[in-house]
C-alpha cells in the first residue's frame, strides 16, 4: 500500500491527474464506432444464428436488432451531448437517477466492455490460427487452449490484449488512428464480398424464408444483438472529443446507420449464395466465399475479419478504461485508476491494470459460452439510457439539450420495450450469471465505493 502511495505522490502523476486530451474529431468518432461496432457479431455470429435459429430470415433479425439499437443510439445521443462524462451511461445514471443506479450500470458496463473484450480476443485467436494454418504454419494446440479445454493457454488471445494495451497507453489520437487503418481495411474487406457475392445470388436460397418461424428471428436478434454493440462506446470518448456536443450525436448515429445498412446487406446476400443450413461453421463469411472458388476474395474477407475482431478489441478495451476512469474520479473505485499520465494524457495505470486482467482471463478460460453475457448486460445500459431519456425530460426540462432523441417519450418508451423483449428471449443461464455478476458489484459497492464516493458525479 505504502508504495502505491508512494507511487500516486510522484511527478509522473502529479499534474492535471484527471484531465484527458481533446483530440477527437467527428470522423475519429464515426470510425471508433465502426471499429467497435462491425466484428464477431458478422463475421461469426450471423452464420450460427442463420443456421440454427433465424434460417434466410437472419435480416429480419438484424432488423429488429437495428431497431432496438437505433432508439437506444438517439437517447445516448441526447445524453451523450447534454450531460457528457467520459463514464456514458454510468454517468447519466450518476446526474438523473443517483449514486446506486449508477454504481449498477458501470459495473454492468465493465462487465459489457471487459467480457466483451475478452470473447472476442478469443475468438480473434481462432481466426488467426485458421489462417496460419491455411498459409501451412501451425501454432502447437496446448499454446491455442486454455486448461479447460486441454491446452495450456491461448497465447494468441493474451498477445493481442497487450498489445493493443500498449496502443491505447500510447495516446488516444494514435489509439484512433490505428483503429482508422485498421477500419479501412475492414471495410474493403466487405465491400469486395458484396461485390463477389452479388454475382453469386441464387433466390432459391431464400426458400423457405422463415424455416423456424417468427420466434427464430427474434432470438435470432438476441443473438446477433452482439453484432450492433460499440455504438455506445463512442459516448465514453466525449471528454477527449472536440466540440462533442454537435460530434459525439453524430459520431453515435453516423457509425450505428452505416454498419446496420452494411449488416442487412451481407445477412442478405450471405443467405442468397448458399443455403443457410450450410453457416454453423466458425468463419461462415471467408468459408462460403472460399466454396465459391474465390480463393483471394476468401483471404480479403478473413483479413477483414481479423481486423474488425482487432478494433472492437480495442475499443472495448478504450471504453473499459474511461468507466473505470470515470467512476474512479467520482470515488466509487480507488483514486489511482484515475490518474492520467501527464505525458500520453491517458489513464495509463487502469489501461495497464484491465489490459492484464483481461489477458489473463483470455488467456485461461473458455469464454466463449459467457458472451452471451454481454448482451444482457448491453441491454440493460440501454433500457437505462432510454428511461434516463424520459426521466431528465420530466426533472430537468429547461436542461440544454444539443441533440433532442425525436419523438419523445414514444422513442425512448419504444427503447425500452424492444431491448426488453430482447433481454427475455436470452438464456435463463445468462440472466443468473447476470445477477451474480450485479450482486458482486452491490458488495463492492457497500464494502468500498458508498463510503468513498466523493459526489462529483452528481455535477455532471
Ligand atoms: N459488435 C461487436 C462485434 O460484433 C461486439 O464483435
């Protein structure tokens, strides 16, 4: 303790200890949200979810997925630019509806961006084996598993997380323009697929439509749900965004509006080109191309993959640092997960601190089946956003408010119905690990933040 101490006193921590940089522009953010938002969900989830819940009818799921997201995105849009905080959700919670309701969404958002990027450093993992290995390499499989499933660890997924910790710990405009590159490449990756596949449409496919019928597109969209997940992270950027009252509604809005056009258009036509009994395999997208006989299409659209599993990586893994930031600044977490180097203007110990947990639990546990996780505890911050939405309307109407969620309170009410039919057609395995995981952060919160909070949040 006394080193920590000692540590906290030192130059290197001493000045402007909580103040990001502001750097960000409209793009960075509309780009951050693309990297956040396009990765496993697509490339991964729409096979199985094609194949075994929601057949052709996969795009009415991303859909319905779409819409929930689209109400959920205009109340964090109006949140996002009338009270700000680097916390999102956490801190509309903390300034409309007080310090317990907030102390639930941030841990439920650590548990979103932490799980989250945690599943898909794992899943990231995978990927970059079947390509080594499609190049005649292989890594031995006690270095690709974790002891649970007979290996020793996954190496794969433990490198990623530290390197892209090292990413983030190097600023946030370099963070941003690495996310760029890596976007671009993403995109590309997609567009050549549309282009090949269209060529490749065989309406045949699409019959029957809804082999499962209408409860298989619904949870369908529970499951590819996770494919819409980051837009939300964009909102923890608005302490380090320039004139982010006009940038973060945009930066939310612009990215969610091109990745739901860009997921109905390759649910479409991924179910036009083959037959969706033939998508419950790990790479559905690169697989069904590489069937077709586009060996190079097929090697673009894994490149792709892997570049957009990279981004959501990381900007989870940005995300995580700015709650744990946030809720530090306001007490609930010990000071020093606050503090901002002086030099790189990020939160370098808290990057550090989650980057190894998360490697290590990438690195030793079978997450896969906990992603579901994440979704459920999305879905709360969103019903959380949205009923934020209705309540300052009603406690603070002369709030200014840059960006006004349209059509309220039926948007926000609309919000709040479609993320809830979402969250009970999940598993009732995720709901009890859910509840656990918010009964743990009840007793962190009564044994350590009730008492040390400092209620600056409550000034947002
Ligand atoms: N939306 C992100 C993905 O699909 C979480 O990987």
């Amino acid at each position: 303790m006394d080193i920590m101490r000692q540590l906290f006193r030192t130059k290197l921590f001493q000045p402007e200890r909580n103040v990001l940089r502001q750097c960000l522009t409209a793009s960075d953010l509309i780009l951050l949200g693309i990297g956040a938002i396009i990765g496993a969900g697509i490339f991964v989830l729409t096979g199985v979810a094609a194949a075994t819940k929601a057949g052709p009818a996969i795009v009415l799921s991303y859909v319905l997925a779409g819409f929930a997201s689209t109400f959920a995105a205009l109340c964090y849009a109006e949140l996002a630019a009338s009270i700000g905080g680097a916390g999102s959700a956490y801190t509309y919670a903390y300034a409309g509806l007080g310090e317990l309701i907030a102390w639930i969404i941030g841990w439920d958002l650590i548990l979103e961006y932490g799980l989250g990027a945690c599943s898909v450093s794992i899943g990231w993992s995978g990927y970059v084996n079947d390509v080594i290995n499609a190049i005649g390499f292989q890594i031995p499989d006690q270095f690709l598993k974790c002891p649970f499933e007979g290996g020793l660890v996954n190496l794969p997924a433990m490198g990623i997380v530290i390197l892209l910790s090292c990413i983030l710990g190097l600023g946030v405009k370099q963070s941003a323009n690495f996310n760029a590159s890596i976007v671009l490449i993403k995109l590309i990756a997609i567009a050549v697929f549309i282009g090949v596949a269209i060529q490749h449409v065989n309406p045949i496919n699409w019959s029957p439509f809804m082999p499962f019928g209408w409860h298989g597109v619904v949870s369908g969209a529970a499951l590819v749900f996770f494919a819409y997940i980051g837009f939300d992270a964009v909102s923890t950027a608005t302490e380090e965004t320039i004139n982010p009252q006009k940038n973060i509604p945009l930066g939310i809005i612009g990215s969610l509006a091109i990745c739901t056009v860009i997921y109905i258009l390759v649910s479409f036509l991924l179910t036009g080109i083959t037959s969706y009994t033939t998508l419950n395999v790990k790479s559905p997208v690169a697989e069904t191309i590489l069937n077709l006989g586009h060996r190079l299409t097929a090697g673009i659209v894994a490149a792709g993959a892997i570049a957009g599993l990279t981004s959501v990586i990381l900007i989870f893994m940005y995300g995580l640092s700015r709650i744990f930031f946030a809720m530090s600044r306001d007490g609930l977490l010990p000071p020093l997960f606050a503090v901002v180097h002086p030099k790189t203007k990020t939160p370098l110990f808290i990057i550090s601190l989650s980057g190894l947990i998360i490697a290590l639990l990438a690195g030793f546990l079978p997450l896969s089946t906990v992603a579901e996780l994440v979704n459920i505890g999305t879905l709360a911050a969103f019903i959380t956003v949205c009923f934020g939405v209705i309540f300052l309307r009603h406690t603070q109407p002369k709030l200014h408010r840059p960006f006004k969620t349209p059509y309220s309170p039926l948007f926000p009410i609309l919000g709040i119905l479609s993320c809830g039919y979402l969250m009970i057609n999940l598993p009732g395995i995720t709901w009890l690990r859910f509840i656990i995981w918010l009964i743990i952060g009840l007793i962190v919160y009564f044994c350590y933040g009730q008492s040390h909070a400092n209620g600056h949040g409550v000034k947002s």
